[in-house]
C-alpha cells in the first residue's frame, strides 16, 4: 500500500494543508482520521472546510457523533469516540454514499461501518508543535488523489 507524509510545525500550516486537500475532494469521498486526543484531527477538519467554503466554526461534535456544514458540497464531520461498533448497521451509509465529503474521527472504532475504500489519515504529536501526517489511501480513487495532492 502506497503512504504519502508530510510533517507540519504549526496548526496553522495542517490547516493550510487540509484546505489543499479540500480542493480535490468530490462528493461520496470518505476521510478516516486516526490519532491520540490532541493530535489534530479537528484542527485537520477545520481546514477542509475551509477550503470547502464553509463560513460556520467548525468544532468537535463529540457529543452529537454527526454535525453537517455546507460549503461547495456538504460536509459530515463525525466523531465516532463515544460509539460503540457492535457490527449492527448504524446507519451511516447515507452520509458516506451522500452528497458531500465525510470525515470520520477516530474511524477504527466503527471500522465494520466503513467503506474499505477510503483516505485514511493519521497525525502522530512529534513535540509540541510539530505533528507527522501520513496518508494511506485504499483504492484507486484516494491513491489517484494522494498522487496529485502530494505530486
Ligand atoms: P484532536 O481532534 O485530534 O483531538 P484537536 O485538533 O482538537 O485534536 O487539537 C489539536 C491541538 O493541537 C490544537 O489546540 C492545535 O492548535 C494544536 N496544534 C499544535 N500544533 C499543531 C499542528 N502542527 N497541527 C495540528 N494541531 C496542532
Ligand atoms: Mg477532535
């Protein structure tokens, strides 16, 4: 499996490359974003949406799992933290077959809800500052994206 990295310095330069990212997503694309608490994952969304042409403040929906914003396409921003993945059928489909992107924290958590073709992306704290982003697209679609985004 190919993986793509980069390494940031600050939050404002994940976002900057999060906005990037934004530019090349369409509608039906999944993201999984995997790390500890802290290591950026909602800072990472801030910046897609950014760069989605979202206007509203984007922030954690722990509590309410799903929050919908809407930009150039609609983005579902999910953290799956407090949910618990029994295998039954969450419902989740309608957003990941939907009309905009879907970003998922802490995906591993419901993995049997996932499509196994997505972008995963994981951000690991390196110091205060400083995190290291890795890529790791499943299928041709997110492979073919990671190419352009990092080409
Ligand atoms: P998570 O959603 O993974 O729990 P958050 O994005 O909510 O993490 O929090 C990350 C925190 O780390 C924020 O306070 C952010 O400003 C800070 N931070 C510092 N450096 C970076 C960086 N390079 N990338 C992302 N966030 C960073
Ligand atoms: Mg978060």
């Amino acid at each position: 499996m190919n993986q793509f990295e980069l390494n940031t310095m600050n939050s404002n330069e994940t976002d900057q490359f999060a906005a990037k990212l934004a530019g090349f997503l369409r509608p039906g694309d999944v993201i999984s974003l995997e790390g500890d608490l802290g290591a950026g994952k909602t800072t990472f969304t801030k910046g897609l949406a950014r760069g989605l042409g979202i206007k509203k403040i984007v922030n954690s929906p722990t509590f309410t799992i799903i929050k919908e914003y809407h930009g150039r396409m609609p983005l579902y921003h999910m953290d799956v933290y407090r949910v618990a993945d029994s295998g039954e059928d969450l419902g989740f489909d309608e957003y990941f077959d939907g009309d905009g992107v879907t970003v998922v924290e802490w995906a591993h958590l419901i993995e049997t809800q996932l499509p196994v073709n997505r972008l995963t992306i994981y951000l690991y704290q390196e110091g205060h500052e400083n995190r290291k982003i890795v890529f790791e697209p499943q299928g041709e679609r997110y492979e073919q994206l990671c190419k352009e985004i990092f080409s």
